[in-house]
C-alpha cells in the first residue's frame, strides 16, 4: 500500500527511502503535484467522507497515471508522518 501525506503544501510518499516529498497546490478542483522537475495535474473530486478521486490531466506517463490515479485516495485520519 502506497500512503501520501499531503499537508500545508508539501507532500510525502512512502514508495522509497528516502521517501519522495515535493510541493503540491490546489486551485479550484485542479491538484498539481511537483517533484523536483516534473509537475502532474489531476482534477479531483471529494467524497463527503474525504476520499479522493483523481483523474489525469494529460500527458502524463501512464505509469504516473496509474499510481496516483489508478484508485481512490482514501483518507486515514490525521497525519501520521511528521513533513519536516
């Protein structure tokens, strides 16, 4: 299981160590993801439970696609990684 953090701007992943971490900003129902060089953009919708549901906005690797957009972001409750 993946699992991001995403809060006040900056975002952690725990695919790797070191965990990937980037910056992140939303406007409107736009979610764009920065890593280093490479920005991703999704539309997002929110379920009232706080699940998210991504869908690309193109280009974008297919294999970005997939992992961040290939099923819903199901919200765990608070934070459990610290971002500094």
């Amino acid at each position: 299981m993946i699992t991001e953090v995403l809060r006040d701007g900056t975002w952690v992943m725990n695919t790797s160590r070191p965990a990937d971490r980037g910056t992140y900003a939303v406007r409107g129902n736009v979610l764009t993801i920065r890593l280093a060089n490479d920005v991703i953009r999704f539309t997002y919708v929110r379920d009232p439970n706080g699940t998210l549901h991504l869908t690309p906005i193109l280009p974008m690797e297919r294999g970005d696609q997939w992992i961040m957009a290939g099923a819903p972001w199901l919200r765990v409750g608070p934070p459990t990684t610290r971002l500094d």
